[in-house]
DNA sequence: AGCCTTTGACCAGCG
DNA sequence: TCGCTGGTCAAAGGC
C-alpha cells in the first residue's frame, strides 16, 4: 500500500529544502513552493486516513484558491488544490499563466498545479480533488 | 510594529 | 436525534 507514496516522497523531498520566510525558526513541516504565497488557516488530524492535515488559503484577498496539504510524515506529503487562482502566479510559472490566458479556467490551473507537484501520475493516488 | 504560525473551540453536514 | 469528523475562525505567541 506503501507504493502508493512512493512518487510522492521523491518529489516532496526536493522541496523539503526549500524552507524560506515559512521558517520560523520552530519545527514544521516545509511545503513545496508552487508559485503562489499561501497562508494557514488551520490543521487537524485526519484519523481516518491517520494524517495530519493543513489548511491554506492563496494570500490574494481576491482570490479564493485554498490549498490542503496531508502528511503521515515529512516524507509523505500530499497536495491538494480546490478552486481556482483568480491571477498568475506571484513567482514563476510564467508558462502555465500565458499558456492558459483564462485563469477562471479552475480544471486547467489545477492540472498545472497537479502535474507541477505530481508529474503525470494518475490521478488514482490523489482523487481526494472529488470534492470540486 | 507588523505579519505569520499555531492551537483550541465552534459550527455544519452526514451516518 | 445523537455522535463523530471535517473545516473554518479567532486569539495568543514568536520572530
């Protein structure tokens, strides 16, 4: 069942690195950078799939993009993104925000971001997106 | 002084 | 109708 993780682990360990102004200085879990600013709003343990889980909200007051982040481990992390962000990313990502032109367009920028963070692995591993 | 993160409590929905 | 789980908000603390 453990395989399941695997592509997750090496993807999330690149960007586990990536600790900026996110880091405190206290221990917490590191988040990949996907190219928008998010901010918590909250984090609970999810018994049921015995992970803990965090809550985050795109930073633009105008857009209402959250982002859900679940991790039985710091090697295990999962992303999920609901909505859709309402302007391009604040840093790269350049591509994706040109190649789209319609950033209302909430089934693409979620591909983008999928595949961002996941490659192209199928969505199986991470049909937890059901909810949009 | 300001911003961000963290923790706890509350509310809503579903079984 | 009650209980449980998930999600969000608010307040406090720290950098």
């Amino acid at each position: 069942m453990l395989s399941m993780y695997n592509y997750q682990s090496r993807e999330t360990e690149e960007h586990t690195e990536e600790q900026q102004h996110t880091d405190r200085g206290r221990q917490r879990l590191v988040l990949p950078e996907d190219g928008f600013e998010w901010k918590k709003y909250g984090q609970k343990f999810i018994k049921n799939i015995g992970k803990f889980r965090g809550y985050f909200r795109c930073q633009k007051r105008d857009c209402m993009a959250k982002k859900r982040a679940e991790w039985s481990s710091p090697e295990n992390l999962r992303i999920v993104y609901k909505g859709s962000h309402s302007h391009a990313s604040s840093t790269q990502d350049s591509s994706s925000a040109s190649s789209q032109g319609t950033p209302s367009s909430s089934a693409a920028n979620q591909y983008n971001l999928y595949t961002q963070l996941f490659g192209n692995q199928p969505a199986s591993s991470t049909r937890d997106q059901d909810h949009t």
